[in-house]
DNA sequence: CCTTCCGGTGCAAGCGGTTACGTGAGTTCG
DNA sequence: CGAACTCACGTAACCGCTTGCACCGGAAGG
C-alpha cells in the first residue's frame, strides 16, 4: 500500500542502504546518486516510516516537554518557544503535564515516557517532584527550565537579581515598608520562588530595612490570590505602602484589591510584578520582565545541541531581565 | 540492554505472542496465565518499545494537535483540555503549531506528520488552509474544534447563539447604537469569527436597528488592537452607546480606550466580551463564556473513540455558553 | 607495477514487537 | 462416541528501516 523504502530504491536503482544514507544526508553518497534518490523520493511522494526508523536506529525520534500546567501564562508561553524550535528539527514534541507537584492531582509522568523520547524539557518542576526523578535515572539527556540539577544543563533566569531590581526600585522611590507576595508558604520546592524571595530580603537588608513576616502574604500566583494576599496586607497593624508580587497575575490581583479598597496604584500604595504579562502593559504595572519564549526556546536549543554531540558537557544560560517602569510604582508619600 | 519481550516470555514461561497479547489485554488469553506475566513484567519492570510495537502493528500511536497559535489564552485552554483527556490514553500528543493562516510566516503541518500519527485534532483552522487541507486526504480521522466539514467530526459552541446572547443583552438594555469589535475584514476564513458577526447582524435586524459598517472596526483579537477598534469607534461621528467585541482580549483593549477618554466602561458606554477570560472577571467585564478546556476534551474524546471505533460515522458537539453580566454593561445613558 | 587506501555501494542481519495460522486439549451435542 | 467447536497458546513470518561489514574499482604511494 504505502510507499516503502524498497520502492524508491528500486525505481531508483540502488539498494535501500543507499536511499537510506541519501535521504539522511549521510557521507559517502555520491552527490549524483544522492540527488537522484532525492528526486525520486519526491517524485512518489515517499516519507520514511517513522515506527521502523525508530526501531532499527533505536532512537525514539522526540522529546518530551514535561510541565506542572499548559494553560497557565508562563508555561503556555514556554512551551510555545520550545515548541518553535522543535517545529524545525525533525523530532516530535510529546506534551505532559503533570499538575502541580504539591496537589493531590498530581501524576508521574515516567512511566508513560519510558523507552519513547530521546530526551526531556523540564519546565519549572523541581527536581524531586514525584516522577520527575526518575526521569534523571534512564540517563538521557534533560535540560531543566527555572531550576538546576548537578550535571544538568539549564536554562532560566536570575531570580534574585530579578527581584533585588524591583525592590531595589521601590527602596529608591524611598519606600521603607515594602510587602511582598509571594506563591506559596516557605519552604518552596519552586526555585523561582525561593530565589525571589531571597532577592527581596537581601535587597529590604541591604537597604536597612527590616525583614517583618506581617508584610508577606501568599498569592498563589493566580489572581485571585494576589487579590486576597494584597487585602490581607491592607488590613494588617501597619500595612506596607509599597508591595513586590512575584508574579505579574498576582500583582494585577493587588491592583484591583486596592482599588476596590479606594486605593489608587502608584499613588496610594507602589506595586511591582514580575514576568512581563500583557496585562501589565494595559494596566499600567511596573514590572520585571523576563524573555519567557526565548527561555523556552533556549532550552529546546540545548538539548537538541545535546543530543547532536552527546559528549558536551551541560550548559546553563541565564537570560537578561528588563525592568519596565509604569504608573503602578511613584515615589513615596504617606497617605492622607 | 534493555528488556524485550522475549526476556519476559522467557521468565513467564510463555511465547511472546502470548505475552504481547496478555500485556495489551486481547481475549483469549487464561487469567491465570495473564496475571503471571503481568507479574512478570512488572517484576523486570519491562515497558514495551513503541517503536516495535508501531511498526509491527502499523499504528502509530500518537495524535497530532494543529493549532495556529499556542500560547494565546485562549488555544493553550483549549490544548490544555486536549492533554488532560489524552494523559489518560496510551496515545502520545504530537504539538504543531501552524501561526495565523493568514500570516506570512503560516507554515503547513503536512509533511511533518505523514505516517506518524492515527488522528488529527486541528484548533480553529479553517479546514483548507494550506497544509491542513491536505489532512483530509491521508484519511485518517481528524476532530475538527471550532470549525466543521461534511464528513469530519466536530467540537465547538454556538458562535451565531452565543453572539446574539451579547448583543441581545445590550438590546434589553436599550441600546440602539451597537457597535462590534470583529477579528478582521470580512471574509474571515475564521467561522467563529463569522458566524459571532451573523448573530450580531441578525440580532440588530430583528430589533429593527440599522446596521452600519460604520458600527464596526477589526480589533485582530488582541488587546492592542480592541483598543485601537473602541479608539476609532468613539472617533466616528456617531459613536456607539455599546459595544460587542468578539472576544475578551480585545473587550479589555476597549474598557482601556473608553478610560483614556474619560469614559466609564458601563455608565458612558457598555462593553461585552466573548471567551470567558479570568481577566474578565477582575475587570468586570460582561462576557459570553464559552467552556474552553471542556471542548479541547471533548474533542479529544471524541477522536479517541473514533480510533477505537471506526465505523462510527462523525459526531458533532455543541457545547453551551453562558452569558456573565457584570458592571462593564449597564442601562443606556444618553451621554452628558 | 604492486600494494594500500578510500569513497561509493550492496548484502543481510537485526531492531522488538504483532498477528495469521496451526495445533492440541477440552467441550458440546447429535 | 465421534464430529465439530472452542480456547489457550506457540510458531514464525513479517513490519520498514538502519548499519556493520564486505566488496570493488580507482587513486595514491612506494
């Protein structure tokens, strides 16, 4: 029925080994016959069978991308760099996620992948997250996106200096109790996290400020959550008069928490975010932005480089932040 | 190196065929007997090689997700609905995104999939753009979201119905100068984006309102551009009292030009959206909400069990919608 | 002029499963 | 009680490609 490799070879008069090296652009072809293989292939319109190239090279011919969420903003984004530089090379993208690794939904991926990926794009998930590990023990190539691993390659940004700028920013505005919201309780298995909030420390400590437990609240990186964190903050003995959201939905969230409370933004109360969402643009939100498809991209960059020549050793690639000045931060002024 | 089956047939006792058969769960085969190898296996912790298995059976074991867009709100829903239905199968999901058809840089899935996937699920694509188009001819099954074809099944909402709920509630209101915020000239090769456009016709006809090009401006479904849409809608002679805007992102660049000219989304001039965005909520923004992730399932499931069964002529899903009105819609005020 | 080497090519043995077909033992039934 | 089935399972022929090895003719080198 279908065309196979022994057809083209026929038609073209050489043996399958030859169609076989042509089409795969391996030496020692002769560039004539390799042109003619080439033509004749086209010409039935023939497309190797992937299942038996597989088999016979015993390369699985697609990586895996493996992350806590799809739809969310950040990962969506990711996956859609990963994903444009995977598009041109010749292996499949095989999507999994895999949920949040502190919730109850959360599932393994490993087994489902065994035997079937050349290699894996972690996004964000900690190293030790249930079926993650694993992954590390069927010694294929991984590049891990927002953490890192010994030996590992890794591709992210630096999250403390990310967030020293945008409370660097606010200390500058002259603030001096500056909030912060942060995704979940401490201890995070969320590199990111943990990082951010390291950065906002040193730079509150550097500043000769004091580090107070009653000016942070969690926001569960939704917004919703940023919404409550930054109620809850207003409401405390001495509220902050500006806040750092460690991400750009939590900080949109503080926005409209304020302004539901008559607060204006900037005015009243700064608040920075962190990410570079759209959102932030319109709703006029200083924040830190990072290049999010470009870490993707890099990621996928590097692995594929990986699987090129297996014996490099592992990269990491730190990509540079932008911190984009809005109405949301002003200068301090104590509220009337 | 690693385990085969014959490894397996060996401990078991047993042939190969009778462990392949006994591992997929085909008839035939003594529970007792099943359950030994499935011991067996486990025990060696074997996982069978894709790529054998889809070279001998001639399935390939994987689906292929077409979409022009990935990280856009509202196709990494869309595809996030996908991969929850298909984590549960055995079936591995292929990624290709094909940029807007109507861009430069579109580029056709086609090739790329030739002989490596049982099925298609191809996102809002009109069915003949290029590259999709010559889907249809491999005939595999395809799912089609968002679209339709004689022969194909189908996953998606009433646009026309769902765009007459919105303009329907502005008519409740009072309003008689409706303006629409489209994706782009007509023809859109885009159905939903025709048929939210048929509804709102229809809707201002059966309330006995003219319908004026001059009511309309293209917003190309992002923020940016529902901004400039309302910008220029409000610079025309008569501007509209209210406005559709066939999708959220480009309802919220609206609310954004209404208050950079000091108008009140709601009081001055009445705004709905299309998607069900979560920004919506948090910009109180009036909205069609449309069951996102449940159509990406839906659509999966629907391609799953034409695999299983391929008698089975097509189905066609039609999801319902829900209007949400919140402040951004309101009574018509002749402006002061 | 005879090795040696090398680029281009073919041969054929896998890769690790699936499945049509065959076999033998145990059932059913006229 | 034998024919006709059924059931559980084994045998072995693929599935369509890759690749180690052999081969061959011509160029290079001694």
């Amino acid at each position: 029925m279908a065309m196979t490799i022994r057809d083209i070879a026929r038609e073209a008069g050489v043996s399958t080994a030859t169609v076989s090296r042509a089409l795969r652009g391996l030496p020692n072809v002769d560039p004539v016959t390799r042109e003619r293989v080439r033509q004749v292939a086209e010409r039935l319109d023939y497309v190797v069978s992937p299942a038996a190239s597989r088999l016979a090279s015993g390369r699985a011919g697609s990586i895996a991308v493996i992350t806590p969420y799809i739809a969310r903003w950040y990962f969506a984004r990711v996956l859609s760099g990963i994903e444009s530089v995977l598009q041109a090379s010749d292996l499949d993208l095989l999507l999994s996620s895999v949920g949040d690794p502190s919730e109850s939904n959360h599932l393994p991926p490993h087994r489902k992948l065994r035997r079937r990926v050349d290699g894996f794009l972690v996004i964000s998930l900690p190293t030790d997250t249930p079926g993650v590990g694993e992954i590390f023990d069927l010694d294929l190539p991984v590049v891990l996106i927002d953490t890192d691993r010994p030996g590992c390659s890794s591709v992210g940004i630096d999250d403390v200096a990310g967030s020293r700028m945008a409370v660097q920013h606010l200390v500058n505005l002259g603030h001096e109790r500056i909030g912060l919201i942060s995704g979940r309780a401490l201890p995070s298995p969320f590199r990111p996290e943990e990082n951010r909030i390291v950065g906002y420390h040193e730079t509150l400590a550097e500043a000769g400020l004091a580090i107070e437990p009653d000016l942070e609240a969690c926001g569960h990186f939704t917004i919703e959550g940023g919404e409550r964190a930054m109620t809850s903050l207003l409401a405390r003995p001495r509220p902050p008069t500006a806040v750092f959201a460690m991400s750009d939905e939590m900080a949109l969230g503080a926005l409209r928490s304020l302004r539901s409370h008559g607060l204006e933004p900037g005015r009243d109360v700064s608040v920075v975010g962190f990410d570079g969402h759209e959102m932030a643009e319109h709703l006029d939100l200083t924040t830190v932005v990072q290049p999010v498809e470009q870490i993707g991209a890099r990621a996928a960059r590097a692995l594929l480089d990986r699987l090129d020549s297996p014996t490099e050793g592992p990269v990491h690639v730190e990509l540079p932040l932008e911190m984009v000045v809005r109405g949301s931060t002003a200068p301090r002024r104590d509220r009337s």
